[in-house]
C-alpha cells in the first residue's frame, strides 16, 4: 500500500506557514514504513529538533481505479479516520529553500500515526462538514472542518489518479488546518472526528 498526501489544502494553514495558495493540489507520498497503528507510540527522531503535528482526514481506499471521475469519486473510499502528518520542519524548511523534494521531512519511520479505528463512510449525514480537532495533552491545538478544504476528497480523487494509480487499502492524508506546532517528548497527541475519540499518540 501507499500513503498519499495533499499538502496546503486549507487556506488558513497556507496563511500561517506563508505558502502560495495551490492552483491544482500539492501531492507527496509516505512510504509504508512510516505507518503507526493501534496507538503505537512515536519515538522522536534525532535529526530533527522541530517535529510538528498536522491533523488530518484520511481516507481509505476500497477499490482500484485510475482516471477516476469526481462524480464517481466517493465509490472508490469506503472509510475515514484520523491521521497525522508528523512533519520535521526545520528539515522541510532546508529543503524548501533548496527546492527540494520533501520526502525526509515527511517520510521518516513513524511520520504517519493513524486511528486504530476508521469509521464507515456511512456513518456521516455529510462528507462535507466533518469537523475534526487535536488536542495536544488535553489542550485544543488544532481544529478542522472538511468542509473548508481547497480541493474536497472528490476533486483529490480525481486529480491523483489521473497520475498514480488507486490501490484497494491506500491511504489519502487531505491535509492539515491551521495551527500546526512542535511536539515534544512526553506530549500526548488525541484527534477527535465528530467529538469521537478515534486517534491517540504518545510522543517518547
Ligand atoms: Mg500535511
């Protein structure tokens, strides 16, 4: 399976890192390697002194398919849970100013905790106006509503697999809303979708 992200998909996230607003989505990938599940904890890294945490919707893909229509987008996930874009941003900030590719500032083993549980598309009335937030040891750090999105789950569909192929149990991180920041060790990160608990991680 892969792991494929939108970056710079929310304009208040945009605003705060200072980014360009996107034309077309900002795609990247995470490598298998850097799946956490079941509440594995995240052991921080020692090339980075600036972990930050993005929160985001991910969904799962059910079905194969490339060339995907937006209109029939929503067959091909079946699943949403919660996700988290670790980020090393000073090493991001390097490369960016390199114009580099970002793959060791987003792909590192452990760089993408998910929710042990995913819940059935079914479960929600409307796929856009899920509201989802991360609390950072009890604190509100992050809060979302995929009804904000630049580019909605249909329109990434749409986009990715014109390019890359969809594989039955791939994973799409759809970005992240504002207020992103650093992790430190013995933070306890808990992500909430619809006020349900579905995410939690300690950083050790
Ligand atoms: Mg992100």
């Amino acid at each position: 399976m892969k792991i494929i992200c939108i970056g710079r998909n929310y304009a208040d996230h945009i605003a705060e890192l200072h980014n360009e607003t996107p034309a077309a989505p900002v795609i990247f990938l995470k490598p298998d390697t850097a799946l956490l599940q079941r509440g594995q904890p995240f052991f921080y890294p020692a090339f980075s002194q600036d972990i930050h945490h993005e929160l985001e919707l991910v969904l799962r893909i059910s079905k194969n398919g490339r060339h995907i229509e937006e209109e029939f987008a929503h067959t091909y996930f079946d699943e949403i849970g919660l996700g988290i874009d670790f980020t090393a941003r000073d090493v991001q900030s390097q490369l960016k100013a390199k114009g580099l590719p970002w793959e060791l500032a987003k792909g590192f083993d452990g760089a993408a905790p998910i929710s042990a549980t995913f819940k059935p598309v079914s479960d929600f009335a409307d796929l856009a106006n899920l509201s989802f937030h991360l609390e950072v040891n009890g604190q509100t750090r992050q809060q979302g509503n995929s009804g904000l999105m630049l580019h909605p789950f249909a329109k990434i569909l749409a986009f990715v697999s014109q390019y890359i192929t969809l594989k039955q149990g791939d994973l799409i991180f759809t970005g992240t809303p504002a207020g992103v920041g650093p992790v430190q060790i013995g933070d306890q990160l808990t992500g909430y979708l619809e006020g349900e608990k579905l995410l939690e991680v300690a950083v050790k």
